[in-house]
C-alpha cells in the first residue's frame, strides 16, 4: 500500500514526520508523493496557534473529500494539546498525538483488519517520560539534515499550548546523537541543524548540555556545518557563547525568539527576560562573532497591549536590527491563560499592528542583506531554482543565489563575493579557490 505524508509546522514535525515515513518503509508500505495514488493518508499537525489548527482541519476536510477510499490518520501536537476533542476530527480514520509515533505502522495495520475507527492519545508522562528513542539516516534535502535532540518545554508562557501537546524536556542522550550524525554523514549531508521543542534546555534532565551536543556534532570530521533552531534568548549565557565561539563549524546565525519588545508585555506573556536582558544578550553575541544574523518571531496584540506598548516594542524591534523576523498576530488558544485575560485586542486591530510591524522589519531586512554586499563568504548550494539560479546558504543563512552553467554546483560548497541584493537573497559570483 502507497503512503503519503503531510507536515504542518516546526522542523522538530518535519524530523518526526520523516521518522515516520522510515518506520512505514520498514514495515513494507511504499512511499508516493501523489495524493490521489496514496492509500494512506498521514498528517502530522501543529497547534502552535489556532489558526494553525484551523489550516489542519481544512487540509484533513480537503483530503478526505479529494480521496474517499483513503485511511486517513491524524497525529502530532493538535490532537495531543486537546485528545478530548478528537471527536472533531470525525474524517479521520485515525487519530493519535505525540506519544506512539512508532506504533503508526501497527495502527494502520489493525484499522485495515478490523475496519473500526480508532482514537488513542496517551498522555504524557510528566515525571518518567524519556526521550524518544528515535533515528533517521535520510532526508529529501541533500546538503542539510535536521536532528531532534530535545522534546518538550517547562516554561508556560501564558499564550502557549505546546507544554500540554509535548510534556517535559528530555533529551537524546550524547552516544544516540553521535550514532545518528554519523549515519547522517555516510549519508553525504554536510550540515546538521540541531532542533528541539525548547533547544536550549537540551541536557538538563541528563547532565549535559546544548554546547556538548554543538562539539559532539563538531567532533565528526564529515561535518561541515552545525546550526541550532530557535532558541530560549536567556538562557543562552557568556560561558555557552564562549564554546561556541570557539567550535569552528558552528554557524553564526542565532534565532532567539523574542516574543515582544516591551517588558510590560513579556512579563504578561511570562516570558522570563527584560528587553535589556534580551538587548545585552544581542550585544555579547555580535561581540564574540564575525558577521553573526540574528533573527527573531514576534506577536503583536497580545491581551493588553496598548498602542504605546506596541509602539515601544516596534522601537525596540527596529533598533536590534534583525536579519529577519516572522510577525504574527496574537491568537487564543483554549487551556491556556492568555486566553482568560482581559483587554483582548479585534482581529482587525491586531492585523494593522502586524502590517505595521511587518513593514518595519523587511526594511531591516533589506538593511541586513545589503550589509553582506562586498563580502566573500562560503555557500553550501542546495538546488537549481526556477530562475535557473543555484541556490545556497552563507554560514549566517543569507540565502544566495548564483548563476553557473559551467559547473552543478548542488551540493557543494564555494567561495562567492556577494554583489548585489534581489529581493530576499544575494547574488554572487563564484570566486575561484
């Protein structure tokens, strides 16, 4: 039987989705990228807002209807952030959350036997639950590989769900990470992206930490390039940014989500970092790194936020200059105590802080990328774009783009001298060894 999978959301989803597809390939089903030749239908959801579970639904209504003969199975943080509500999901044949990702195979199997619907969402474990014990070797990129070494989170800001939907932090232990990077490398990928629910804490529950995963990475000489996904911005100290400084192969582009530019706002949103803090921490990083992005996400018309507290986030935003920022608008999310506030903003109100916010920030953006201009930097090229472009990423991610048709370059990496700015990229030109 012919299987495809949808994924909605993080790269932690897409890890585990392709996870999944290994765990279905093993188990003897063949993977297709048609929908309408798919027996099997599997969406791994998001619900990092409740517009992302409203784009589920919509995708799960529309696959159902585009193909009736098919079974198809729900899985991942929507279903496990409300496992009450899995009655909604009434065309789904399938439906579980976070907790038997391994069993898919096993679910598909009794509901093609016994043709019953089945709904089964164990809850986390809050004081014994370990890590997954969960290894991929391959993925449809060819130069980068994600790699989950972190699930849950312990903080509880206000507006968020994704504690329920992924329980406590754990961690991959030292010699699983080692193991799955040099399946990885034998593989050919020469960039890993360490990713994670809450990367930062990554080794709290086993007495490690993020930099030991950064250097146990680094250790193989395969690997070219390490980088991190989004980061928790106060806990990364001077010590962690000293060791990372130091590791040769680690890319200086750093996400430290941010939330908002108001300390007001943050305290609201139990955030646990001033805009000082968060503003000092920016400072040490540009300090200890040559030519470092930082990029950010940002909410705006969160319960409470007045016009002068957006005015002064969109200050501080603006003042940072970041390379990049993903603006979003507040959005409720039942459980959670945001949700209860007072003073909850209109929709439309909430919109027109987000396009002021959005404008703001592309010309930062722009700022950034015509900063790299004049500089040569080292490009890992990934593909050939519509444009007939190679495309590929600097070591801060400044996405580049190349035209060469004299050499493929996919794959490889080579010096260019960045020359001008297109939009959301450079262009280069490949400057000979």
């Amino acid at each position: 039987m012919n299987f495809k999978i949808h994924t909605l959301g993080c790269k932690v989803n897409q890890y585990e989705s392709e996870y999944m597809r290994q765990i279905m390939l093993v188990n003897g089903f063949d993977y297709c990228d048609d929908d309408k030749t798919a027996d099997i239908l599997i969406v791994n959801s998001c619900s990092v807002t409740a517009v992302s579970d409203s784009k589920c639904r919509k995708l799960l209504r529309k696959l159902k209807r585009d193909n009736p003969g098919c079974i198809l199975l729900l899985c991942g943080c929507m279903s496990q952030a409300f496992p009450r509500k899995y009655e909604d999901f009434d065309v789904c044949d399938i439906v579980i959350g976070n907790t038997t990702r391994n069993r898919v195979p096993d679910y598909i199997k009794r509901y093609i036997s016994t043709g019953e619907r089945i709904a089964d969402i164990p809850a986390h474990d809050r004081k014994n639950e370990e890590f997954e014990p969960c290894c991929v070797n391959d993925f449809s990129e060819r130069t980068r590989a994600f790699l989950k070494i972190e699930d849950g989170c312990d903080r509880f800001c206000s507006y968020c769900i994704i504690p329920y939907a992924r329980g406590r932090v754990r961690s991959k232990p030292l010699a699983d990470l080692k193991r799955e990077v040099a399946l990885l490398a034998d593989k050919g990928y020469k960039e890993i992206v360490l990713v994670g629910i809450n990367l930062s804490k990554y080794g709290t529950d086993l007495g490690f930490t993020l930099c030991d995963a950064v250097e146990a990475v680094a250790s193989n000489d395969l690997i070219q390039r390490i980088r991190l996904g989004s980061l928790e911005p106060e806990l990364l100290d001077d010590d962690a940014i000293s060791r990372l400084a130091k590791c040769k192969k680690f890319c200086p582009q750093f996400h430290l989500s941010l939330q908002s530019g108001c300390t007001d706002t943050l305290k609201r949103m139990n955030r646990r970092y001033t805009c000082e803090e968060y503003a000092d921490i920016v400072f040490r990083i540009r300090r200890n790194f040559s030519n470092p992005a930082i990029t950010t996400d940002v909410m705006v018309g969160f319960p409470g936020e007045t016009e002068e507290e957006f005015l002064s986030s969109l200050s501080f935003v603006t003042d940072i200059g970041f390379a990049k920022v993903h603006v979003f608008p507040y959005s409720r999310r039942s459980g959670t105590v945001a949700d209860k506030m007072p003073m909850q903003l209109t929709t439309s109100e909430k919109n027109r802080r987000a396009r002021i916010m959005i404008s703001e920030t592309e010309k930062k953006q722009q700022e950034f990328l015509r900063s790299q201009v004049g500089l040569e930097c080292d490009v890992l090229f990934e593909r050939l774009d519509e444009n007939g472009m190679y495309e590929g990423y600097t070591e801060n991610y400044t996405m580049v783009s190349v035209d060469s048709k004299e050499e493929n370059l996919a794959g490889k990496c080579r010096k260019v001298l960045l020359t001008t700015v297109s939009e959301d990229r450079c262009i280069g030109v490949l400057v000979d060894d």
